[in-house]
C-alpha cells in the first residue's frame, strides 16, 4: 500500500468522523486481541516461521501501538469535546500506558502477551463509553 493511499485510509477513518475513529479503535483493539491470541498457535503450527516471525514481531508491535494512539487520541479528544467527561480519556491513557508496558517488555517478556490483551480491552471498553456518551450529545459532530 502505497504512503498516499494510507494517508487517505487515515484521513477517512479518523479525521472524517470521531465516531469512525472509534469504531477504528475497537476494531485494532479486537484485532490485537486476536493477533495476542493465535500468534502462539501460528508459531507452533508452522516452527519455520518462528525465526522471521521473532524478527518483526517487536516493529510490528509499535507500530501498531503508534497506530492506536493516533487512532485513540483523535476519537477520545474528538469525544471530550463533546461531552467533557475526562473518564473516559482516562480510560483511555490508562488502556495506552499498560499497551505501552506491553510493547516496551517492562516487566518482561512473559507479561507481554497479557498486559497488551489488558491494555486493548481498556482501550475498547474507552472507545465503547465514547460511543455511548456522544450518541447522547446533542452538538454535531
């Protein structure tokens, strides 16, 4: 995929709309769950994989990370506008800061899986209370 189509990508998942921005966010968060989840099986399936798998397996989590901050920080802000309830945006960093923990092995490899899975379901339950507090918003997106 080319830099001009993923600009537009972004540009339509998250500056068209902070309800798409968190319809977005629960779906990387649901696709990381996912990704936390089969990645062991994968890898012991196919043992071939495991050397090139090691190799990308660290970028590929900050950039998906990168992602979900972007993704999260527009839909949580966009929302707080909205409806001023700074739980939610605190949900939200908490969810981003034990992804964060996850990603950067701060407490080791062993709680890399877990605290990752933790951290996109307090992303997700974030994006869902958005959701919910400004479909109740009567200002225009």
């Amino acid at each position: 995929m080319s830099n001009g189509r993923l600009i537009g990508l972004y540009y339509y998942i998250v500056m068209v709309s902070p309800m798409k921005a968190d319809i977005a966010g629960i779906a990387l968060s649901a696709a990381c769950l996912v990704h936390c989840l089969l990645l062991p099986v994968v890898i012991l399936a196919a043992p071939a994989w495991h050397v090139w798998l090691g190799e990308t397996e660290t970028a590929l989590h900050w950039v998906l990370f990168g992602i979900a901050l972007l993704v999260t920080g527009w839909a949580l802000y966009a929302g707080y506008r909205r409806h001023a309830a700074m739980s939610v945006v605190a949900t939200g960093a908490v969810g981003l800061l034990v992804m964060l923990a996850g990603a950067a092995h701060v407490f080791g490899r062993p709680t890399e899986a877990t605290l990752t899975i933790l951290g996109a379901a307090i992303v997700a339950a974030a994006h869902l209370l958005n959701v919910r507090l400004c479909a109740g918003c009567a200002q225009p997106e």
